[in-house]
C-alpha cells in the first residue's frame, strides 16, 4: 500500500556522500576506515612530506599554523602516498569552511566544488594584485604617478 501512496519515496536511492571510492580503496590498502587511516604510520609520513613541499603553508589563506592536508581527490596513488598531486595543505579554518556547512559534513562533490571556487577567488585576487601593482610601476616609470598623485587607497 505504501508503494502507491508514496512510490518516490520507495523508488529512491539513499543520498550518496562520495567517500565510497575511497573506503574501497582504503580496504585494499588494508585499513577497515578513514579514522584508521588518518592514524596510521603511513598517513602521517605522507602528510609530513605534504606540508614541507608546500613550504609549510596554507594554500588559501597562507596561515602557517595548524595546517592539515586536505585529498582533493581520492586515488590509490594518493591514499598509498606513491603520487601526491591530489592533496593540498590547508589550514584548519580553511580545511572546515570547504568540507562543513553550517556544521553539516558536505558530500565529496560539494567539498570538490567548494575548493574550487575558493582557490579560483584566490587566484583571482593573486591576479588583480599583480595588474595593481604593474600599472603602480608603469605609473611610476612614465611620471603619470608621481608621489602627491597617488590615490589614497594605496
């Protein structure tokens, strides 16, 4: 009876998080889940060499304190430590603002997108400086900008 009075409710699917790729792949490097993981001899050597081949710094934010790194994505040459071009050093408030919402774990997808946009601000803003910072020394190199000319925002 149910099923005529609600068959969207029987025909759905559970919400899938994205981590199942990973806990399988976990399984074949032998640990039973991610807290194991993260506890284990071979995620802290690989968190290790992370952080000091980021010059021990957060990504987004460039805070040198409480760094954690962070899997952009899940791969056996990642988890295993072999290739470590998916992970990225983050600092602890950057590391919560891309996986949680307003206190809410997001889906792998979500996360994904979430460090995406927030890199590309970064990058955007990186860019912008530059442009500033080119057109203040063009300035100055063509006298269009001399020191009683600067805008008081600079």
């Amino acid at each position: 009876m149910a099923c005529f009075l609600f068959p969207s409710i029987m025909n759905e699917k559970p919400k899938k998080s994205g981590y199942e790729k990973r806990n399988r792949i976990l399984k074949k490097l032998g640990f039973r889940d991610y807290a194991e993981y993260l506890q284990s001899e071979l995620w802290s050597e690989i968190r290790q060499k992370v952080i000091q081949d980021s010059r021990g710094s957060c990504r987004i934010c460039g805070n040198r304190k409480s760094l954690q790194v962070h899997h952009k994505k899940y791969t056996l040459l990642n988890l295993s430590g072999k290739r470590t071009r998916g992970l990225v050093v983050l600092c602890n408030g950057c590391h919560y603002s891309a996986e949680f919402k307003n206190g809410e774990k997001r889906t792998l997808p979500e996360v994904q997108k979430v460090f995406k946009r927030t890199l590309r601000k970064k990058i955007d803003a990186e860019e912008s400086m530059k442009e500033t910072r080119r057109k203040l020394r063009d300035g100055y190199r063509n006298g269009s900008l001399l020191p009683d000319r600067i805008p008081f925002y600079f």
